[in-house]
C-alpha cells in the first residue's frame, strides 16, 4: 500500500471535522482519537511505537476513502467515556485555570468566563453557546463522533483497546493527571463526580442526555460529601487564613511552579499536534526528543518534582548569591530567589534533548540567568561575581570526577568565590565509585545533612547523600 497520498493529505492538512485519527496500515487500523477519551495519549503512543507506519492526520473519513480506498476496509477503533466524569476532566483542563484558558473561547463564547466553577460551567453547557452546534470537541457529545467506529472501548477498560491497538499498556502514561489540573487551577483535588452538586448533575444530564442512553451509561448517585467549593478564589481565601508559615509561602510559589509546568507542557502540546497535522514525521522525531522528560517528572508529575525541595530548603540558609550547576527546569532556582531572596545564576548544557528545559526556565523569566555551559572535569567555569555558594544536585557532570578533580573543582571555586563560600552537593552516585572520593567527602563535608533514599533501589550509604562543605 501506498503511503505517499496519505502522507500528502497530513501535511495539507485539508480537514473539515479536526478529529485526529491515526491510520496504522500494517494493523489495517484507523485510531479515532475522541477528545478527552485517551486521544492524545494514544495517538502519541500509536506514532512512538509504530514510527513511520503510523500516520496521524484530521481529515474526514470521506477524505481517507478518496485518498486510498482500501482505507474504508480498516477497522475503526475508539474509545466512550461516562459523560460525567468526560465533562469534568473537560472542565479542569479548559476552563477551571485562568491560565490556561483559550482566547478563542473569549471571541467565540462571550458568556463563559476563564476560572468559571464547574455548577456554573453545567449551566452553561445548556445555553444555546454551549450546545453541541458551536461545542468545542472536549465537552462535545460523543454519540455524533463515535458513529463511524466499528469497535468501541469503553474508557473504563482502556488496556482492552491498547492491547486492541497492538500497543503494551505500559507505553500510557502513569499519572493522576486530574489531580495535577486541579492543582494548576489553584483548587483541591477530588474524585471526578465530587465536583457535583444537585443542580450541576440535573444540567449535566440534560445536556448529555443522548450520550447517557445510548453509550449505555446512568446517572450516578451522589452521596454525603463535603459541599462543593470549586472557586478559586475561595481556595486562595482559605490558604491566606492559614498563619503566614514557610509551608504556606512554600505552597505559593510551588503552585506558580506548576501553573508554570502546565503552560509549557500545553504548549508543546500545541506544537505537537500541530505537526501531527502538518509534518508526521517531524512530529515523530518531536515525540522522540521530548519523551525522556515530557513524560517524567519536570510536566506531568511537576508537584511531585518541586514538593522534593522542601525538605533541602531547610538547609539551604547563610548566603545571598547563588551559582547553580545544572539548573534543569529552574524550580530549585527560582524557589531560593522567591523564598529565600536569593540572588541566583546558574548554567546547564543545551543538548536538543532538553527542549523541556529551555522553555521552563523561559516561562519561569529565568533564561536570561543561566549560562549555556556544560561543566567538565578541570575546566573553567562562569561563576559570577559576589557568588557566596555553589549548588549542584544530581548533576551528571560528576559521574567520572575523582579525588583530584574534586579537589581542582574547589580550588578553582575558593578563588572566585565570596564570605563562607559554602559548597552544596549531591554528588552523582557514580562519583562515589572513584578511589577515596567518599573517604574525601567524609573528611571535608558535613556529611550528611541528609540522606535521600531512591526507591525500588537497593540502598547504599552514599545514594543520593546531600552534603555542605565551605572553602573558607
């Protein structure tokens, strides 16, 4: 079978319907991606496993048929979703963040408000905007969308349409990413159904009525729970109530952190399914560069990723102008400048790999602070001046360094450095394996100011080990 047609179609991106579907030949399979169905995640996963034989593209099935007639022959697979819990997971990710709100939605829907609360959002699905003639595809009804499936899925038993689809489950991601939105938006996080009161789950099931009867699902129960409060500001309330503890001024910024997080992965999102659209095989060669960290802990599990740094925080004290080798995504940076008021620079390498990086460290208005510099073993680097401390954690750069090119290391750093000039480290475990570099620690650190344990890993005393020393 020919693929050049298809491939020209993707690119043209000639649709009329901008459901992404992911034509799999080699499997005689067409994946039609319903939004908030799993769509992008398995799209994603199609291209990453596939490569080349996945082709994802938008255009009608009319389209596809014209395009390679054998294609009408292929199996469409898809998934439904309980509309209830569809229309939430919509609302969390569209709506709910002020900060993640589409403009096209303020042209578009001049009635809806960024921020709007989920009972007020319901209402509004039953106003004429929000009906399915002028629905974007996330709170859309699926009845209309599913109706050139020949094997639907239900959401509830998604290794059932992976494993349809020739995929390995474990090629999903593994997160709770409603918890994450919940998060972003500044609200608490709680199962999908207890964002619903009466009224919001009488609107609901007016609207989605058709969706209800004939995906076979029913209205579910609502019982005791804690009365709804899903304005943000309220929630924001209720933290400033709290006293004016470290905790506290540690949950602000962390939410920053991760509204930052939020906006760059929807970003790259964005960028992506636009080459979906319009350049496969760019936006395969996109996917590969960015899975080793779009799909860890810097996006998808970013509260996870800074809530690490509060116990570090504690000892990070005693200085007022900080040099950071290795930067990364910049949370450990920006939480000593906005807790600590710390003047902070920094340098990382810039290899294509850590796209992810760059535009973190670009939405957290750092960029500019941090050098393109990668650190090797007796090399000169751009400390800047006044620096008092050096930090560098779980750096690669380290993994070869023995005793000596410790030693030059901190030599080099006493000479530019300032007052107590205090050394913050965790050294990369392979480090340790170097002749007398861990006796060398022992004997010039404190040693250790704490001690960091690695998870499903046999624990060994020098894993992780964060330690201080000063070159005074």
């Amino acid at each position: 079978m020919s693929l050049n047609k298809l491939y020209d179609a993707a690119l043209t991106g000639a649709a009329d319907d901008r459901i992404i579907k992911v034509v799999v030949p080699s499997q005689r399979i067409v994946w039609l991606g319903i939004p908030k169905n799993a769509s992008a995640s398995i799209s994603r996963a199609l291209v990453q496993h596939y490569g080349l034989d996945a082709i994802p593209c938008d255009l009608t099935f009319e389209a596809l048929w014209r395009l390679n007639p054998e294609i009408e022959d292929f199996q469409v697979v898809a998934i439904k979703r309980n509309p209830y819990t569809r229309v939430v997971s919509a609302w969390l990710n569209k709506i709910a963040a002020s900060a993640a709100y589409n403009d096209r939605y303020r042209r578009i829907y001049p009635n809806l408000r960024p921020g709007t609360s989920f009972p007020e959002f319901a209402s509004w699905l039953n106003s004429a905007e929000g009906s399915d003639d002028r629905a974007d595809q996330h709170w859309r009804s699926q009845y209309d969308m599913l109706a050139r499936a020949d094997k639907i899925v239900a959401f509830e038993d998604l290794p059932d349409c992976v494993s349809l689809l020739g995929l390995y489950p474990s090629i999903l991601p593994h997160r709770n990413q409603h918890t994450e939105m919940a998060t972003f938006a500044g609200l608490e996080a709680r199962p999908l159904l207890d964002w619903y009161d009466d009224e919001a789950l009488k609107n609901i099931s007016r609207r989605y009525a058709r969706d209800i009867e004939m995906l076979g699902y029913e209205t579910p129960q609502l019982g005791k729970r804690a009365p709804v409060n899903n304005s943000v500001s309220a929630v924001a309330n209720d933290a400033d109530e709290q006293d004016g503890s470290s905790t506290t001024a540690f949950a602000h910024v962390q939410q920053d952190l991760v509204a930052a997080a939020q906006q760059v992965r929807q970003r790259i999102e964005a960028h992506y399914e636009h080459l979906l659209r319009t350049d496969p095989e760019g936006a395969a060669d996109y996917h590969r560069r960015l899975t080793p960290m779009w799909k860890d802990k810097y996006l998808d599990r970013a509260p996870e990723h800074i809530a690490k740094w509060a116990e570090l925080l504690e000892h990070l004290d005693g200085f007022r102008q900080g040099y950071e080798i290795g930067v990364g995504p910049g949370s450990l940076f920006r939480l000593l400048t906005d807790l600590k008021q710390v003047a902070m620079r920094g340098c990382d390498t810039e290899p294509d790999e850590t796209i992810v990086f760059r535009e973190l460290r670009k939405q957290l208005g750092i960029a500019e602070l941090v050098d393109a510099h990668a650190v090797q073993r007796r090399t000169p680097m751009p400390i800047a001046e006044g620096t008092d401390a050096l930090l560098g954690f779980y750096t690669t750069f380290s993994k070869d360094f023995s005793v000596p090119d410790w030693e030059w290391l901190f030599d080099y750093c006493r000479e530019r450095m300032v007052g107590d000039k205090l050394v913050y480290l965790i050294p990369n475990p392979k480090s340790y394996n170097q002749d007398g570099v861990a006796a060398f620690f022992r004997q010039r650190a404190e040693f250790p100011l704490l001690d960091i344990p690695t998870p499903g890993r046999a624990k060994q005393w020098h894993e992780k080990t964060f330690l201080r020393l000063s070159l005074a």
